[in-house]
C-alpha cells in the first residue's frame, strides 16, 4: 500500500514549467492553484522567474525555499526527466506530470525512464498526460481545467482528461461537490487502484466516481475495488462496451479494452456498480453521497398521475427496488391523505387534484412512519400542481428527509417545472425530470446496501501439487508444444483433485481390448495426435464401443480415419474411456486475462454459450459463495437447480473445480488457458465428470 | 375508416358545462379556446349564460346559433346523457367528453349507453375522462391543460391525462412544436387506432407520440399502425412493463395492460419505436420530425474527447447506428481538419486543441462529403473550447443541416456548455448534454428508415377446412370439455394441412399390433384419455417400441399405469404413433390475446422457451418475411440456420405452421389456443413433425 497522504495534503506545491501567457497550461495550473484557496506554499518555476499569477517564481525547483511535497511538471516531454531529477535533489514526494507525449503515442520508453528514476528516488507518479490533481481537503485545485470546483463528497479518477475536466464543469453547474478529481492518464505509475485505495479510507469522500478505458494491474484493482466498495459506493464508467468502441479506445489510450462481459462480471464480483453515461454516473454519485442508509427497504411511489406511477413502478423493477406492498399498512398511513378517487395502494395516487399541501402532508407520512424505508415522489404538471408552491414544500421537507430516509423526486411539465427542478438540485435534492433516472438512483442505493450487507466472502485457496504440473508443462514444452495432450490434461487435472472418467491409452488392439475389458464397458475411444487437436472432423472419436469385437473395429477404424486425414501425423495411441452415463454438460474454464490475470468462466453445454452466449466470468481468487453467485447470472442455471421436475444437480462439485482450475491459472503462471467441456454434472452428491479438458500453454516466456 | 377532418377542424365549438368560475375546468377550457387564437365560433353553454373568458354565453346548445361541428362536455357526470342528446339536436359531429366518473370507476353502463345514443345519432365520441383535444391546424386549444402550445409538427395521443398535460408543459419549454394532442381516457368510442389513421394522412404531422397503458381493439391497431408506420415515424411509450406495473396500470384505468412481451413483438411487426421513458419520447419525436432523410448510412462521430467518442461508438453499437469505416475515405476528408496526434478515424479526433474554427471546417466537411449520410458531433469543455462561439458556428452550420444530412450534437461540461445546449435546443437544434441521449435518436431515425425501406409484407392467408375443424368443436363441446383429445386434435391439424406423425387409436392388444405393423417400428404409444392430460405423470407413454412383444407389453403397462393414476379414469384408447427420427425441437403456438386478437409464437423447444425465455410474439395476420423477423428474434434461432456445422434447417416449413396455426385461431373464434410442443424440425426441404399438439376452446361462449 503506498501511501498518497502528501499527494492530498501537501505542505508546498510547485509548477514545473509555469508560463506567463495566461493561455498556457502553465499559467493556468498555478491561477487555479491561488484563485482555489490554497493555503500551503505555491511555487512557480520559470527560467525567466517574475510573477506569475501574482505568486514569485523561482528559476529552478532547487532556488524554492520550503518544502514542495508536490510537483506539477508541465514542461515539454523532452525536458520532462531533467525536471525529475531535479525534484529528486528537492526531496519532492510526488510528480503531477501533465505533460503529454509519452506511451500515448508510443513513446514507452522515456516514460518507463522517468518512472524508473522517480521511484528508485523515492518519488511516485501520477501521469504523465493527465489534467492534474483536485484536492478538497486542502483547496487544491493543481489543474488546467475549470477553476470552479465545488467542494463536497464525491471523488473522480477518470483516465480520460477530457471527460475528466467536462465533469468538473458539469458538477460546479450541477451543484454536486467534489472532494477529490484525480486525472491518471498513462497511469505509468499511480494507477485507480492506488488512488481508490486512499479515497476508500477519505473521510471527505462517501463515493468514488471511476472513468475507465482500460484496465492494467487488474488483480491489485480486484482486491482494492472489493474492499473499497465494502466502505463506500463506488461507480464506475467504461467506455469500449461495444467492438468499435473497443477499438477507438485503444487506438487514443496506450491500454488494452479486454473483454465487456469480463469487465462486468468482475465489476458485480467487486460491488462497483456500473453506469452507462457521465450524466447517469453523477446523478449516482451525488445521491450515493448524500443520502442517509435506508433503515428498510420499503419503497413507497407516491404521485398525482396515475400514467408516472406506473412508469415509476416498472423502473423499480428494472432497477431492483422493493415496492412496499403491505396493501393495509399502505392504507392505513395513506387513507388520510388520499381522496377516495385515488389510490392507497403503491404507487400511492394522491390523484391529478393534489396541491402542495397534500404533498406535504403525505411526504410527512412517508417520512415519519417507520415502516417505510424510502420515497419516491412524483409530480405532474396540472391545473392544480403549482411548482413553485410544491418546490418550496419539497425544501422544507428534503431538510428532515435527507437525515432520515432516502427519497427523490421526479416532476413532469413546462417551463416552471423545470425551473423547480433546477431550483431542487442547486439546493441538493435528488430532483429529475425524467421518471427513470430518480428511480434508478434510489436503485444503487439499495443495490449498495445489499453488497454492504453481505457477509465478507473469503477467498477460496484450493491445495494443488504444484511439483507434478510443473513437470507435465516442462514435458510439453520440451516436445516444442504449447498445447497438451489427453494423457498430459489427464495429469494436470488429476494432480488438482478433478475427476475424469477412468481411462487407459493403448496401442495396439491388444491393448485396447484390455484396457476397455479393465474399464468396464461401454467404453469410447478418441485418437491420441499432437498432429490432430479436432479429433471428430478427423474421424478420431467412437461412441457406444459395446464389447471386444467394436474395441477392434473402432481402433481400425480410428487409425485408418487419421491417417488419411492427416497424413504424416504422429499417432501417440488411442485413448480408452469410460463411456459415462448422461447429465447436464456444462463448460468451464479458467484463463489469463490480458487486464485481471486470472479470471474464471461457467457456462452451460454446447449450445448455451456457443449459441446463446450465456456464460459469466469472475475474477480469481473468489470465495464459494460468489462462485456460485456467478453461475447464478446465466439465464440457463435453473437447468442445474433441478428445473422440469429434474433433480438439483452438483452445483458443490461444479463451484469446486471452478475454484480448482482457478487455482491452476494462478499457481502455474505458465499455463494459459484451461477450460473443460463438458463437464457433465450428475444429481446432488453424485459429482461430475471432465470428459474433454483442453490446456494451452503461454505463447511467450511465463512473465510470473 | 372515421372521418375525424371535422374533429380537428370544426367550424365551431360549444363548451357545455362553461363556468363563470376561472378556476374550474368549464372556464378554463373556453379560456384556452380563446387565448389559443381559434378563429372558428365560439360558444360557450352555462344556464346563467353571461360572459365566459369574454365570450357570450348560451343558456343551452341548441340556443347556438352557428355551425357546432364539435361539442366539449365539462358538466357532472349525471348530466352528460342530457348534455349528448340536447347535442343529436344540434346535429353536432364530435363530443369531447371531459367529465369522468364512468367506465374507469366500474360505471360502465352509463358509458356504454351515452356511447350508444351518440353513435345512433351519429355522432362519435372522444372520451370521457380526458383532458381534452388541441389541433394546431385550427389552433384550437379544447383543453383544460397549459394555455401556451408552440406550434409544430408532432402530433401526441395520450391514454393518460396528466402525462399529455405533463407533456404539453414539457414542449413547450423545450420548444419542440406540436400539431395535435388528443387524450382519449377510457377511449369508449374513438381509440388510438381511429385517431392515428387520421393523423398519418395529416400533412402537418411529421411524427406521431402515443402512450399507452392498455390497448383494446387491438387487430385494428395493428392494421393502422402498420400503415401509419410507413408514412411517418411513431413512437409508443407503453407503461406496465413489469407486473406490479402492470397492476397499477390496470387500477388507474378501465384496460387490460397485457404481456409486455407480445406488446413488444406487435411494435416491431408495426415499425412502431418503443420509448421507455417520456423525456426519450419526446426527444425522438422532436428529431424525427425535423431531421431530413439522410442519404445512406454512413454515420461519422466528431469529436475533441477521445473518451466521449469511445462512449458514442458504444452508443452506435446499441441503437444500431452504423458508423462509417472506411479508413482512406475518411482519412481523405478528415485529414486537413484534424492534428498529427488526433485520429482520422471513426471517431473522428480533433483533440482537446480543436477550436469553434476546427469544428466549423470539420462540420462543413461533413456536411458536403456525399459520402457521409449522418453525423455525431460531440464537444467536451476544454481550456480552448469556448461554449459560445460553438454554439454560434453550431447554429450556423445546423441552417445548412438542417436540409441536407442528419446531424445530432451532444456536449458535455459546465454552466457555458449547458447554456449553449438550451440555446441550441431552443432554436430547434439537436443538442443534448448525454452522449447516449444524442445517440439515440440518429438511432431511431436509421431504424425507422430501414423499416420504411422494406417491402410491404402482405400478410398471407392459407386455405383451411374451417368445416372439418367446426365438426370436431362442436363434438368436443358436445362432450362438455374445453380441450382436445390426441385424435381431435390430429384432425385439427390434418384439416390445416400440418403434418403429424402416422398414428392410430387402438382399444386393444391385437388392434394394437395392427397398428404398429402397418405404421412400421420403431413406435411411440400414448394413452387417450379425456380425464389424463399429464400424460407423462400417469406412466402413460412408451417410447421406442421395436416389435409385436413390446407393443403387447407397453400396452399392458399403460393400461395398469394410468388405471392406477386415475382410477376411474375413462380410457378412449392407446395412441400407436410412428417414432419420427431426431431434430430440432420448436414450440409454435397461437392464441387469441386478449388485447390483440389472435397472436402467433415461436421459440426453441423445452429449455429455450420454459427457462430461457426465450420466445418472439407477433400478431396474426403476418406476411411470411415477418414471421421468419420473429424466429430470427429469439437468441436461439441460429440452430436452425444450422449453428455448429449442422445443416441449415427446414426453417420454410416451420413459417407455414406458423402461418397455418394464426390462420386457424382467427378462423375458428372458438378456439382460444394453440400449441404444438414440440414440433421436431428436420433439414431444409424434410419438413416438421407435429408431435404433441395440445387445443383449447374459450372457456366462455365465441365473442366472434
């Protein structure tokens, strides 16, 4: 854990590279640094001196009398290591380096210099290529984007600087105060994870905010992410959901996108919860960290149109909010203030007559009766509906609400409509126009709650002899493969505890009858060719052997199939097995993933992933409850609960080698990709079996 | 077909039920038709008579003197008969019933009665329980709602009174103009369907908004809005997705909500684009009835933040925007506008250094490469971009736009950036702080283009023996049952020309024998009981039966099974069915819903459909291409194309049953539902077998 304190609360800031033009970055960082209120020591280096934004500059970092904890480098990338090393002779903790041009562009090597020396100095990196740094604690604004930042709760770490300084400009306009923006850019260093790390234990900050492109260090950020979410809301934004979109990132950020559904499975696994634009990200965000923790989760609708309530009701679904149903409580709280036109039943129908005073009475009810966890209160515009009467209304409740009970609010209407909206969120009300956008706000809240709420999972560390693996990869990659064989598959799994049905391979008809007599019939038989890795097309594979005479016919057969299928090919022999009895086939697999290392992947057989694309993926190391929570995303899992009168299957067995050949991928770094399919899973208590397991090695040298 | 010309353009119009009191409906409906600028008669009724919003008022209509085409209906719901028949005496066309009070409370005799007497007396009805009707073309503002509409070109029918009033607001405030808005409450008369056929021939309407809560009526809807979806865009937001949605739809108004599922299938079968929310609504409708046709589909994403085009290739992706990708064409066109170290890509990367002056050029590049069909601009706050010269060369350049090529804009940043977003929305401009709000709507104008662009499907009708299959429905019911038994339901089929398995009904061990012979092993046997609808659950089906011995045998053990099941179980016989071979397992149905009429269904057998999901709706009549759209939906369909190396299937027979089964329920208005679960499909040209085929009849008397 490194420890970022001096970043946020530095004693003394220089700008490296302070211009006296006021349209340039260098200018900019440090008139934003004086007009943000700032009150440790601000100075500007230039080797022309002056002043520059009413502060005296040095000519050089090393002419600054007091202490510089921080310091921004804006100069020209060919300048920017002679900068360093001149704040390592300053004892300077921490490098805010703007200056662009760097692995962005291709340009790797300088920037691996440059954090080389920082870090051998002693010094950490934030950058290069990023807008700066925005710190509420101390009034920091060391950026060259807006110099209007409004101070509050929410934190920003955004890769991309331009949606990065866009954000600040739309939360001053907003009303939603930052406590911390942090800008990562090339990440050559500090990354989200170091910064994410800090924020989680930021008093200042009740939510993080991540804008992400491409994620590097993936492991680290697992591990960070899930313990911060256990401390604060976390949101995240990536950009790259779509082929084209992956494509586009990559091509303006030096990092790789990595697959959607990998990202999204890791994100639930995590509890970061996952927006899908800036506006949805800081409506989350500003609500997230503002609003008090629902003592319940009893949501009431309450609304003067019949038409918002039910557009309401079917948000609350979609974003998984509980409608308090209990019709007689409902009627109990609400008979008072619903005439009898209306509804007491949830969406609670106060009817187009309502005024502002039937808001405010019906509000205090919600707020005040402790069965109600939350409120969702909905405005229409009618004859009746005055806006500004119900905004004043919503004031002086919000002031009880925002101790108490979560609650938002969504108007429908004109002009003076959205003119009490804007009025609502200028003074910190979680007020929208559009139904959805209230609805799914209060949809974190609870979606948090509940990950909050759940147990700590532990991760789950399978034993596993390492000594044999390592053996059979030295074997394969002795013979110049990088895949391997039945038998050597065989010896991996059987060394991680996953049971396989029994086997022998023979080579010769002799010895196959044997075998398949010793097995125990019916057997089936596959070719066994480092020459041949699609055993079927090449005619290598026989079902339902039934005694000794099929044993001979098959093994001619198989052979004479390979042979003309593939001329030349080396035949190590045939593989006898246990032809077993039916289950259900389900895939699994265990792989690196270029971001997260190693991830884990369940799906159900053949057509269910190849067809239907229903397959989740999680991270690696996880504990069983969330492995279990990942089989639990495919639309198809009911199949292995037991549906259509079936019996519940071996999900244990199931979580159990998910968790095994994760810790293949992990433990034996050499060992790129393993996926078993099928795995056919039998009844509760009676196991499943790997009938075909597939191991790849890494292409190029294990990189540990 | 209704003719509703004298609806929106009435020579006058009286108000029953005028107030003096300017607080009620009666005045502030004449004081809307006044200060709306109509400039047809104005005719206030109130028994005081007096002056109403500074118009003479009458004691009664049929002391009006002057044409009254249309007659607004404010008084109690007692008086509304009294009211409608003093109206037959003034030979008024159209009735504008404001009072609620009727069907949506359980009145719905009174409704059906004033209904009656209108349609006797030829008049028809708009109503009761709405807010009113405004048409631009007459500038009639009859309703109880904001007196200040802006004029324009989009048209809304509203089930719901306060969304359209809600929405009336909201237009006006963000300048969008329209050029009717209809409320039709409980719809007792006139419904959408009646009121979208005259609107799609309404030169003045461009685009066409309709929220629904239920739909009654629905065959005819289907038709006109298949119709109208090809001479103008429509847009349907449907409340009661989710079932607690859905229950409250259906307590705040007299109408089914029915299955969210076929309600969805039935809009893309009408080219009708769903909206999920009012706000997504209204901004399709504004843009679709502004923007010009583009010329292909070459999209092209402007922008100076890498990150926020990375979100809008996302956003394509989503709403099926097809972003243009050739790389020399737009490296061609792009070149000179963008910098060393931007990306001439798509996105199109002018970097954070581009100015209002780079957009200018890069826009009119756009703008005049024929090559290019639509574009994105996109603008995210930097130090250089200055909100007001965009919005300035935005406003400029959107002139030329405007006529030319689609274009939307989405900018995101601080109090400038939302300040330049309202101006240019306010001056008809596209602009909108959310990437994926922008995004959407050249999204729609693309899907809306394409549905145009496809040929007209005729629905097809097949030939069927309606006298055959009314022979075995009149047996059925003469038996006192609701379902048919196996032989029943064979000549069903038989008479629709869908093929079954050969079979027989035998009643003992030698018939039995018979049977089998003649059909030829292997066989399947069923037992044929009316009292055993679970045939599997009684022990009442053998499958593979190879000889004389087995059939003797599986008879013997049905027999004894299903007696021991049901024990007083009356056996008709035992089904002896050919064994067909295997194939792909569909289930087709059709029913009669009860919102739409008859409907058809199609998903993969067994799992696919009962834990998946995962099945398409559409209603019946449909053309062959469209029911082949409906197969092509569900996220299984690519087993019939022949996924996995498999040979494409009989997919041209799976639409004919399908065709055969809509043709039936619609012909047979006794029969309520169709199932054929599951219909076993073989290779392309080798047909289907219907296996089990389950029919029920409506539990109530034909409603015809």
């Amino acid at each position: 854990m490194s420890d970022l304190k001096s970043l946020f609360e530095p004693r003394g800031v220089a700008v490296i590279g302070a211009s006296h033009n006021t349209r340039k970055i260098g200018y900019r960082v440090v008139d934003n640094i004086v007009k943000g209120g700032y009150k440790g020591g601000i100075f500007p280096v230039n080797p022309k001196a002056g002043r520059i934004a009413g502060v005296d500059a040095s000519r050089s970092i090393n002419e600054v009398i007091g202490e510089v904890d921080v310091a921004v480098i804006a100069v020209p990338a060919v300048h920017v290591l002679d900068a360093v090393k001149n704040c390592a002779r300053k004892h300077v903790e921490h490098l805010v380096i703007i200056t662009s041009g760097f692995s962005e562009i291709g340009n790797n090597e300088e920037e691996r210099e440059i954090v080389n020396f920082a870090r051998d100095h002693g010094m950490r990196v934030l950058g290069p290529n990023i807008f700066g740094l925005y710190s509420g604690r101390v009034s920091l604004n060391a950026t060259f984007g807006p110099s209007d930042i409004t101070k509050g709760s929410v934190s920003i770490v955004t890769q991309s600087g331009a949606i990065g300084i866009a954000m600040i400009g739309k939360t001053a306009y907003e009303g939603i105060g930052l406590s911390s923006v942090i800008s990562v850019g090339n990440k050559a260093d500090l990354d989200e994870a170091d910064l994410v790390e800090h924020l989680m234990h930021d008093d200042d900050t009740r939510a993080i905010l991540m804008y992400l492109e491409g994620v590097r260090e993936g492991e680290r950020m697992v591990s960070v992410l899930e313990q911060a979410a256990r401390t604060k809301p976390v949101v995240a934004i990536k950009s790259g959901r779509s082929a084209r979109g992956a494509a586009a990132a990559a091509s303006h950020t030096g990092s790789l996108a990595g697959s959607d559904e990998v990202f999204d499975g890791i994100m639930k696994q995590c509890g970061v919860m996952r927006a899908e634009t800036i506006e949805e990200a800081l409506d989350w965000c500003a609500f997230l960290s503002r609003a008090p923790e629902p003592k319940n989760d009893n949501t009431v609708i309450i609304t003067n149109g019949g038409g918002v309530g039910v557009l309401a009701a079917d948000a609350s679904e979609k974003y998984g909010v509980h409608l308090y149903d209990d019709a007689s409580v409902l009627h109990d709280a609400f008979g008072a203030n619903v005439p009898d036109f209306g509804s007491t039943k949830n969406p609670v129908d106060l009817t187009g007559a309502a005024t502002a005073k039937d808001y405010d009475s019906s509000l205090s009810t919600a707020l005040n009766d402790p069965r109600i966890g939350a409120v969702i209160c909905l405005g229409c515009e009618t004859a009746v509906f005055d806006a500004k009467q119900f905004t004043d209304v919503v004031k002086k409740k919000y002031a009880d609400f925002a101790r108490t009970k979560p609650v938002v609010f969504s108007l429908v209407g004109g002009a003076a409509i959205e003119q009490g909206i804007t009025t609502l969120r200028q003074n910190g009300v979680p007020a929208f126009s559009d139904v959805n956008d209230a609805v799914s706000c209060m949809g974190v809240l609870f979606g948090h709650r509940r990950f909050m709420r759940q147990p700590v999972k532990d991760p789950e560390r399978v034993p596993l002899d390492v000594q044999i693996i390592g053996s059979v990869i030295a074997s394969v990659k002795g013979d110049g493969r990088n895949f391997m064989l039945a038998n050597e598959a065989r010896q991996v799994m059987e060394a991680a505890g996953i049971a396989l049905p029994e086997s022998l391979v023979a080579k010769n008809f002799g010895a196959a009858v044997e075998a398949a007599r010793g097995i125990g019939y019916p057997v089936v038989m596959k070719i066994v060719s480092r020459d041949i890795i699609h055993k079927s097309d090449a005619g290598g594979i026989a079902l339902n052997i039934e005694n000794d005479d099929e044993v001979v016919d098959a093994f001619e057969s198989i052979s004479r199939n390979c042979k003309e299928h593939v001329p030349n090919a080396h035949i190590d022999g045939i593989e006898i097995a246990k032809q077993v009895p039916k289950g259900i086939e389900t895939i699994v697999g265990a792989r690196r993933d270029p971001s997260f290392g190693p991830i884990v992947m369940f799906g159900l057989g053949g057509v269910y992933v190849e067809i239907m694309k229903d397959v989740a993926f999680r991270a690696y190391p996880l504990s069983r409850a969330e492995t279990m929570s990942m089989m639990g995303e495919t639309r198809s899992y009911p199949l292995l609960l037991g549906a259509r009168g079936d019996e519940r299957k071996d999900i244990e067995t199931v979580t159990d080698v998910i968790l095994r050949l994760g810790t293949i991928v992990k433990e034996c770094p050499e060992i790129a990709d393993i996926e078993i399919n099928p795995l056919v899973v039998y009844d509760q208590g009676e196991g499943a079996k790997a009938i075909d397991v597939r191991i790849l090695l890494s292409q190029n040298e294990s990189k540990g």
